[in-house]
C-alpha cells in the first residue's frame, strides 16, 4: 500500500513553521536583561526607577514623545496611567520598532550557500547605531529615573543586535516559539540552553547566474549568552553612572566655591556668613582660605611699601654722588660704600619680612594650612 501525507499532516507541519518574530528576545526576557544591568550600575535605588509609581512612569514617557511615534506615545501614557510601564521593556510594549532591530556586522550563518542567502550587508547594524544614541541621552540626562529608562531603551537595542535571528536576513521562520521558550527559562532563573530550527530563502550564484534556493540551520540559545550581555551592559551602565557623579561634583564644586569667592576676594568681606550647607570642618577650611588671603594681602602692600622706601633712598644716594664732582675721590667712594650697605640692608629686611609671614602660615592648624584653593576639589 502506497503512504501519502495527509492534507491534515502537511497543514501540521506548515502551521509548525511560524514566521519568525519581531523581536527577538521576549518581554520577560529584556527586563532581565536590563534590570540586571540597571542593579550592577546604580545599585537598589536605579532598580526602584524600573517599577516606579505612575508618576514617574508619565514622566518617562514625555521624556521620550520626542524621539517616538505619537502612538508609542499614546500606548506608553496608557501602561503609565495604570502603573504597570518598565522602560526595560518599553521597546516592545511602547516603542514596537520592528525595522530597526538590525545587525549584520557578525553574521551567525558562516559559510556555503546558506551565508549568501541570510548574511547582510556587514556595515548594516542599525540596531548598535540606535543603542548609542539612547545610551548618549541616559549620559546627559539630568534625572536618574530618565537616564535609567533611556539606558534601559539602548540595551534593548544592543542586546537585539547580540540575538542571532537579527543578524540574519531573508528568514522565512523557525519550528516553535523560542522567544516564549526563552522566556519561560529565563523566568526559572536556572541554567538553560535552547536549539532552534529555522529556514531560509533567497538568491544565491549557479553556474554564472543567480537562482532561489532554501537553506536550514539550527541556532543554539543559552542563558551563558544572555549572561555575556548582561555584563556587558552593566559595564556600559558603570560608565554613565559615573560620568553622571563627576558632573554632580564639578557642578557641586563650581557653585559651592562661586559662593565662596565673593568671601575670598577681598580682606573687606571676611565676615561675610559661609553657606549653611557646608560642615563644621568645611567652614574651618574657607576660613583659613579667608585668613590666608588677607595675610597675602597685607604682606604684599608691606613689601611694595619697603621696596618704594629704598628706591628713594638709593636715587638720594646716587642723586649725592653724581653731585660730588668738586669734593674729591674719597667723598665719592664713601658714597658708594653707603649705596652697596644700603643695598644689603633692604636684602636682610626684606628676607626676614617673608621668613615672619610664612612662620605665621606654618603656625596655624594643619586643615587650614592644607585648605585648598577655589576651584580645586577637596580630598
């Protein structure tokens, strides 16, 4: 007896092969990802950012109108307005960019006919390009709750450039659902590894021409995968944290010490009240400041004042020597004499004057001796 395959088989094993998806990793899948980053850069407080209450989930959304669709804008305030928006996955539920996920600088198909068919153009990597730009607004966003979900809208996009089927094109599906799989496994939190089967058509060159042909090829998934990007985007997040922080000193710097230079700039104002912010130890440091800028000051119109002297009496002295024509060589020497001992007596006054006032700076307490000058950083 001759076996065919049912029409009910063949509609089995057609329905098996589903289109591959939009996105690659699953919702569950990228609020993994990103959480994990966003805990490993800003610690608890970054981590509260991702489930925040409306408020802060409306915020966010008017943070990115700008840069979205006015219906990702309309679906992010409906998810904010009910209080359950995670930017870590707002490119999915909110943004749901389906032409800019990829990246086909590292294409997974390696070699023969099956890499003419699903490798790209290797310059093409939309998806890393978009990633630098949303990591380029979380550096030089203001807020921490905005900054986390534009970080968290980035490595949405980097780990899609990372996820194989993106990498590839002229997909026409794969057997299952690995984005549901994958979730599930990342959900157990457990060690995990997933295959998936998927298919390809396209071009490729025969005999000097070109004709259509369809390639297979399984895919392996595991959670050290997801672990790889983990890391690195935490490394990522390290890194705008921490710009974020020295532009937080610098700006604390700049206006802590603008209030203080008004004190400083003139012996007049030492009075003036430091501001109530500073500790006790800071205000003890600014008054050394104060202290010490005074102590120049006087220092400074004593030693003019000294040199002004001795050059009127040195032009007295050369004004009497030229003048002795008719009172004969001696007188003349002796006037010299006087010129050179005047010379060096200015010299002795003048280093004893500085040796006094820098006892007087070594005397006082070491934090105030130690106090930096505006514009350089405490220790």
């Amino acid at each position: 007896m001759q076996c065919r395959a049912s029409p009910f088989i063949a509609l089995l094993l057609a329905l098996a092969l589903l289109p591959a998806t939009a996105f690659a990793w699953g919702v569950q899948t990228h609020e993994h990802l990103c959480g994990q980053a966003v805990a490993a850069a800003w610690g608890e407080e970054g981590a509260k950012c991702l489930h925040a209450e409306p408020a802060v989930q409306y915020d966010f959304c008017n943070g990115i109108q700008p840069y979205i669709t006015e219906d990702a804008y309309e679906r992010c305030i409906n998810l904010s307005s009910r209080g359950i928006l995670n930017p870590a996955s707002a490119l999915l539920t909110v943004i749901n960019d389906t032409e800019g996920l990829k990246d086909y600088s590292d294409c997974p198909v390696r070699e023969g006919a099956g890499a003419q068919i699903a490798c790209g153009d290797p310059t093409y990597k939309i998806a890393s390009e978009k990633s630098e730009q949303w990591f380029g607004m979380a550096n030089s966003s203001g807020d921490l709750c905005r900054r986390i979900g534009f970080f968290c809208i980035g490595a949405s996009y980097y780990s899609e450039s990372k996820y194989k089927l993106n990498r590839v094109q002229n997909l026409e599906g794969c057997y299952g659902d690995i984005e549901s799989e994958i979730d599930e496994k990342v959900v157990k939190n457990e060690s995990w590894r997933t295959d998936g089967y998927c298919t390809f058509e396209g071009l490729v060159q025969r005999a000097g021409r070109k004709v259509t042909e369809r390639h297979s090829q399984t895919f392996t998934f595991s959670g050290d995968e997801l672990g790889q990007i983990i890391s690195e985007l935490s490394a990522k997040g390290k890194d705008i944290a921490s710009r974020n922080l020295e532009s937080a000193a610098v700006s604390s710097t700049m206006e802590t010490y603008g209030s203080i230079a008004e004190v400083t700039s003139s012996p007049s104002k030492a009075s003036t009240t430091l501001p109530a912010s500073m500790t006790s130890g800071e205000q003890t440091t600014f008054a050394g400041i104060n202290e010490t800028s005074i102590l120049y000051e006087e220092t400074k119109t004593e030693g003019i004042t000294a040199v002004n002297e001795f050059f009127d009496t040195l032009d007295g002295f050369v004004k009497m020597t030229a003048g002795e024509d008719t009172r004969g060589k001696g007188n003349v020497i002796t006037h010299i004499f006087i010129t050179l001992l005047a010379v060096g007596g200015f010299g002795t006054c003048l280093y004893l004057l500085v040796k006094t006032e820098r006892d007087k700076i070594r005397q006082q307490p070491a934090q105030t001796r130690n106090a930096k000058t505006p514009g350089e950083p405490l220790k």
